[in-house]
C-alpha cells in the first residue's frame, strides 16, 4: 500500500487579538472565569479583509513554502470549513485560483470542529488509490461570522485562523491509521441558526435580516467530547497497532483545556504529551489541530520519528483520529 505522510506545514493567524479583558467590557464575564473554565487568555478576530479563502491562502502559501513543493505539483485541494466565504464557489476553488495550481482537482469538507482530520483522512485516500499524487489540504475558519457578541455562553470560546499541509508520497512511515465517526442524533447540541434565506423575498420586503449565530448545550457537548475523543484514540491506535505509551505527542482538537485534561486523564496518558495552545487562539474550529500541529513542528515539539495522534470532536458531531509517524 502506498505511504503518504505529511511533506510540509503552515499557518495564517489574524493579526488583531480579543483579550478575555476585552470580552469584560463586552458581555458579563471574567478573566478569571473563561481561564479557569476553558483555558483561553486570547483569541485572533479576523479583519474585514481577512475572509475564510484570504485565510486559507496564506495558510497553504506557507505549508507549500515549508514543503518546497511547486504549485505545479497540487493536483488535490481539500479544505475543512464550515465558514466558508459563501455557498459557492468552493473555498479550495479559490485557494485554487490564488496559487494557480491549474491542474489540481478542488472542493470542501464539512465537518466542523472534526474538518482538517476528515480532510486529511480523504485526500490521503485519493493519494493512496492513485487518483491525486500530491495534495494541499487546508483547514480554515472565519468562526466569528456567526457569533453573537452579546451571548457570553459562547462568544468568549471561538477565534478565527487557518493551518494546512503538503500531503504525498513518503518512503516510510507517514499517515499510519484513520479512524473517522459521526453521530447525527446529536446534532442539537451544537448548530447554527442561518441567515433569513428560506423566504428572501419576504425579508427583502420587510427589511429586516437575520445574521446566523451559533447555538450550543456546552455541558452535555463536554461529556460527549471526553468519551468520543478518548474512544477516537482507543480505535485509531488499535488499528495502528500501537499502545498509548508509545505515543510521543498527541495534538487534540482545541475546544477546552478541561476537556483535553480529561481525555488525557481517561487514556492514562500524561498531559505533557498532550500539544495544547487553546490559551492564544480558543477554539478555531477545523483550523485548531492543523495550526497547533504547525506549532508542535515548529516548536520541535513534534520530531522524526515520533509516533503522532490527532483527535478531534465537533458539531454534527463527528469525532476523528490519525496516527502519524513524524
Ligand atoms: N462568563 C461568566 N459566566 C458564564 C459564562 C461566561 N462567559 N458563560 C456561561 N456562564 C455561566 C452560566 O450562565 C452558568 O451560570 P448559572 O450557573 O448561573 O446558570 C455558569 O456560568 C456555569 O455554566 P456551565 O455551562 O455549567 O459552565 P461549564 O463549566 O460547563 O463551562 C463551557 C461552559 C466552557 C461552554 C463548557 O461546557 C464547554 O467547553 N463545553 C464544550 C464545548 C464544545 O466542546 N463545543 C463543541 C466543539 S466546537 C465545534 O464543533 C465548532
């Protein structure tokens, strides 16, 4: 079977941070609340320029530099989003368009928080039959377009962000094991009211428009995410063949520091190998593992040789791992 392993990375963060103290000034909250509750200190807000493809460029033009890859070479672009520009075109489309990777086959994945991994987990399937030989995937995410500033149970978590990946050929190791999941009946828990676009007519008549905003039961999403990210693990490794001691770095979906504490607790692995950066960016949903795996490359965090796990949990929900040998 061919091997397909990870060939470079890269990331894109708005340059503009929301502190929790500006969050106080906002809505009825702490410092101290959301730091001892989730973890978070800061998160990146896009600019009125940086839309979700403008993010998903910058993160891919970096992950090609960091491959010394040439466009030319793309011929799959997959990108994991839920907050896409518009319905149409396809953000990978447009990531397709600004580096002029003509002959690369492009469209996105939905799968909210879980999006990088079932991106990387599809394209590394098209590179494996044969059907792509080197493909950018892309996870990016303009979160904040559906967030309602005045509901503190949520607005305080998200930030917007992009990570991405060369993904082709390797002669060893690479991408080792898949495991993806879904579980529609809960897809209450977490989802986001749209726009007013059932009756455009109506609204256009009455003048009023509704902006979509996210809805969320955190507490019972927070049990759901321990079990499903743990039980992720427990199956991707199985399929790897490999104990949870053996694991070098684990690089989890960043939803709650408490969340990933307990993941942790209940797989009888120690935090320290848990990558964790929710503190600067809070959850940017499919694009959290894909940059904190960029930073776990480029803090050295993650090394060669290192048996890698990624794990993720979403609205949907759908949960996700990979095993990695780095
Ligand atoms: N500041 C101050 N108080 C707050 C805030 C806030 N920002 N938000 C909620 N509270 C209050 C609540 O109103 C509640 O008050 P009450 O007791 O008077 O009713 C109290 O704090 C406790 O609320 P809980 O919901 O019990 O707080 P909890 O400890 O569960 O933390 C949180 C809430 C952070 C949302 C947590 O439940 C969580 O992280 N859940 C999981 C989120 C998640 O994983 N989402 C899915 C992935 S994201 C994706 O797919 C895109």
């Amino acid at each position: 079977m061919t091997k397909v392993g990870i060939l470079g990375v890269g990331a894109y963060l708005p340059a503009r941070k929301l502190t929790n103290l500006d969050l106080e000034k906002m809505v009825d909250t702490s410092d101290e609340w959301i730091r001892s509750r989730t973890g978070i200190v800061e998160r990146r807000i896009a600019s009125e320029s940086e839309s979700t493809s403008v993010l998903a460029i910058k993160a891919a033009q970096a992950a090609l530099k960091d491959a010394k890859i040439s466009v030319d070479k793309i011929d799959l672009i997959v990108v994991g989003t839920i907050s896409p520009d518009s319905n149409f075109p396809s953000m990978a489309c447009k990531v397709q368009r600004a580096i002029g990777a003509k002959k690369a086959a492009a469209f996105d994945v939905s799968a909210a928080c879980s999006g990088y991994l079932y991106a990387l987990t599809t394209a590394k399937q098209y590179i494996q039959t044969g059907l792509a030989k080197c493909a950018l995937v892309i996870a990016a995410e303009r979160i904040t377009n559906f967030i309602n500033w005045k509901d503190r149970n949520t607005c305080v978590l998200f930030g917007d962000g992009a990570g991405a990946c060369v993904l082709g050929k390797v002669k060893s190791g690479g991408i080792t094991a898949d495991f993806i999941q879904a579980f529609g009946d809960h897809g209450d828990l977490m989802y986001v009211v749209p726009a007013e676009t059932r009756r455009p007519l109506e609204v256009e008549k009455s003048g009023t428009y509704q902006l979509p905003y996210v809805v969320m039961q955190g507490k019972e999403l927070f049990k759901i995410a321990v079990n499903s990210m743990a039980d992720a693990v427990e199956a991707v490794l199985k399929k790897a063949k490999l104990k949870s001691s053996q694991i070098d770095c684990i690089v989890p979906h960043q939803a709650n520091d408490r969340i990933i504490s307990a993941v942790a607790y209940k797989l009888g692995i120690p935090k320290e190998k848990i990558f964790v950066n929710i503190d600067k960016y809070g959850n940017m949903s499919a694009a959290s593992i894909a940059v904190a795996l960029y930073e776990a490359v480029k803090s050295k965090r993650v090394k060669k040789g290192d048996n890698v796990v990624l794990v993720a949990f979403g609205a949907g929900l759908v949960s996700g791992a990979n095993v990695i040998k780095w």
